[in-house]
C-alpha cells in the first residue's frame, strides 16, 4: 500500500469517515507498466480503460494523460469520457442492451468502436446510423460458450451468460453489417469474465475465433482490422496469491493473434484490452471507524461506520479483503467479525478475521478497494455516500468527490 497511516489519520482528520482514498503514484505506474508490456509484446494494442471499475472523473482523467483510451457501457460513461476531453475516437462502447439515446450518441461522436451484442442491434445501429447519416464502426461480441475459473457472479463468457451473440450466428451478424452502407465491419470482440489468472481462457477464445475468421474470409472475403479480447486481468486480494503474470498474458494473446492472422496471409490486427480493476483496485483504500464492539454468543464484533452501500464486494460476490488497523500495533492479537450500520445480515466485512486488539474510535482500512468500490456504491438506508480524495504524487490531499449530505439524498426528490 502506498499510502502511509499518517496520510490516512490526516485524510480522516480533514474529510471524515467512512473515506475512500487513492493512490496517484500506484494508477500512473500501473498505466505505465500496461504499455510498457503491450508495447513489448504486441505494438498494435490499445488499452481502454474501463470505466465500471471506477469512473471518478478525477481518477479517469489521471488515466488518459497516461495515454489510455476508454472502454464504456452506459450514456453516462461515454458523457464523461467526452466531458474529459478525451478523443470519441478512443472511446469504445460495450453493453449488452444499449438504448437508443445511447447508440445516437455513440453514432454522432463517431467512437472508435461501437460493439454489438445481438442481429436486432444491428438492425437498430443500422437504422440510427442512417437517420443521423454517419457511418458507424462495429464490432461484434460474442459469447463463444468459454467457462473460465472465476466466481459465477463474474464470468461473462459461458452459454449461461446474457452477454454477447451465440458464436453460431457470428456469419449472419456479419453479413448483416457488411451488408448495410452505414455500418463498418471492424472487429471481433469477446470479454470472459474477471479474476482470470491464466491466459489459457483468452487462447480457447481465439481458436474459436479463428475458425469464425476462416469462414468470414472464405464466405465474405472480410476480415477484421480489430480483435478486442476484453478485459479481466486478476487483481490478488491475498497476501498469499500474487497478481497474474501480465508478461505472459500479452506474449501469449499476441502471439496467437498474430498466428491466427498470418494464416490467413493478412497484417495483425490492433489489438485492443480493456483492464479497469488491474489499473485502479490496489490503488484506493476505504478507510472506516469502529463505533463500537461487542460480543455476541462468543463471537467479537466491530461495528464500523463503513457499510454495504459504500462497499458491496464481500456481500454481493464473497470477496475477501485484507483488512488493517490504522496505527495498530498492539502485540495481542484478536478475532472479530466486521459488520456496518446497514439493517441485513450480509453487512459483514469479514468474519473471524485476525487483527491488533482494537478499541472504539480506531481505524481500518480495507484495502485494494478502489475498483467497484464507489462505483457501486448507493443510497440504501438513506445513507449519503462517502467522499473520495486523492493522495497526489506531491504529498497532497485533494478532494476529488465531496461527502453526500441529507440535503443531497431529497435533491432529486419531487415533494
């Protein structure tokens, strides 16, 4: 971690608690580190930061002056990223039931990439792209029935899922596209899930792919300029795991990118990738206080100020978060069970968890939160969600989000 106790007692004493907190220094090194590898293996790659992971603009910002497009799945992603400054021409565009406010603007900005879930879609974008008269690039996604080792909550890629077109109909939705003057044929797109460790998924995907792109150049004489492999790099939320070796990853999705395309006599692709949690988890922390501790039929409870609405990972997918206490280092350890204020029973932080003997008033930090931390934070039990600040490369800390008030959870409100 990055950041030291005294800057998360001093981020306390200014902006309260709960409290997320980033890391400048850990964002730009890991962008760094993404092109540095890419570069290396796979000089055609572009690297779309995905904004789901966390779409503070302040953070996203950060990620762009390090030369990363954006990878969005909602109006609102893709209004920020142009609200940013950044290029449409570097904004891909995901989702697997975009509206049509959507796709217009998708349309209109003429993105590098708008990739398509399904034969109506690309019926819809056909219909859009002609009453706007712009021609629009597509990919297709799709859901080529490839399970990978993850938790079921955030695998995309398998039969089961909702996401992308059945592979069978890969040709049709092709011919589709090539057929209309308004729409461009420009890649292949799939996305596995998250928390993949091993490249193996990424290459059973691709050997799907390449007999997809025999049949569309033997039938239809087209291939695509873009072959889009998603995102999904694991992040290790464990002191006993290691993060996934990135050099590997790309030495061996490059490699058969390039195989599959030499066959076919054709130049490689630009590859693109769309990490979001690789870049931004290890790099935010949200840091909590403990109101209160009891015990309840032997079991030691720290109730904390932080709840599910500030950070749902650990109850809506299990995740385990390493926890510490801010300052803590009291020789005796203890176990405790962490639960928030929230009213359900899923609003546990971690349970039997090993830390310093604690006492009312100190802090936790739960660490690694700053991918689907805030971005999936809410409203619930009217709780005004918390403020994020950024720990800058100078030593200075700037608020990037301000704390909700009451005032803002009736805002929007017609009373």
């Amino acid at each position: 971690m990055k950041i030291p106790d005294e800057v998360i007692v001093k981020a306390v004493e200014k902006f309260g608690t709960p409290l997320y907190l980033y890391s400048e220094e850990e964002v730009r090194e890991r962008c760094r580190f993404l092109q540095a590898v890419a570069k290396k293996h796979y000089p055609r790659c572009f690297i779309a930061y995905a904004y789901k992971a966390n779409s503070n603009p302040a953070l996203c910002k950060i990620i762009h002056e390090e030369g990363l497009g954006a990878e969005v799945v909602s109006g609102g992603e893709l209004y920020t990223a142009l609200k940013l400054g950044l290029k449409a021409s570097r904004i891909v565009f995901d989702g697997v039931s975009k509206t049509l406010d959507e796709i217009e603007m998708a349309v209109t900005n003429e993105i590098k990439l708008l990739n398509v879930e399904s034969l109506d879609e690309i019926k819809v974008v056909g219909k859009v792209a002609r009453r706007c008269n712009r021609k629009i690039s597509l990919g297709v996604r799709l859901n080529l029935g490839v399970e990978v080792s993850t938790h079921d909550k955030i695998a995309t890629g398998g039969r089961s899922h909702k996401f992308g077109l059945d592979y069978r109909f890969a040709l049709k939705a092709i011919k589709e596209i090539v057929g209309n003057s308004f729409l461009e044929w420009s890649g292949i797109h799939f996305h596995l899930g998250s928390q993949i460790f091993s490249p193996t998924p990424y290459l059973q995907a691709l050997s799907k792919v390449a007999s997809i792109l025999r049949e569309s150049y033997e039938k239809l004489g087209a291939l695509p300029s873009v072959i889009d492999v998603g995102g999904g790099f694991g992040v290790s939320y464990s002191d006993e795991k290691q993060d996934p070796d990135l050099e590997i990853f790309f030495r061996e999705i490059g490699g058969k990118v390039s195989e599959i395309f030499s066959e076919l006599g054709s130049d490689p692709p630009e590859l693109i990738i769309e990490p979001g949690r690789y870049i931004v988890a290890k790099a935010g922390i949200l840091v909590s206080r403990v109101n209160y501790i009891k015990e309840n039929f032997g079991r030691r409870w720290l109730l904390v100020d932080a709840g599910m609405n500030d950070f749902i990972r650990p109850m809506l997918y299990g995740a385990k978060h390493r926890i510490r206490v801010i300052g803590g280092r009291h020789k005796v350890y203890e176990k405790y069970c962490i639960g928030g204020p929230v009213c359900e029973s899923t609003d546990v932080m971690a349970v039997d968890l090993e830390l310093p003997r604690v006492k009312p008033g100190n802090l936790i930090a739960i660490l690694d939160a700053g991918a689907y931390g805030y971005s999936m934070a809410s409203n619930y039990n009217m709780r005004p969600r918390p403020p994020e600040v950024l720990f800058t490369e100078k030593g200075e800390l700037k608020l990037i989000r301000r704390r909700e008030t009451w005032e803002d959870l009736l805002s929007l409100a017609i009373l």
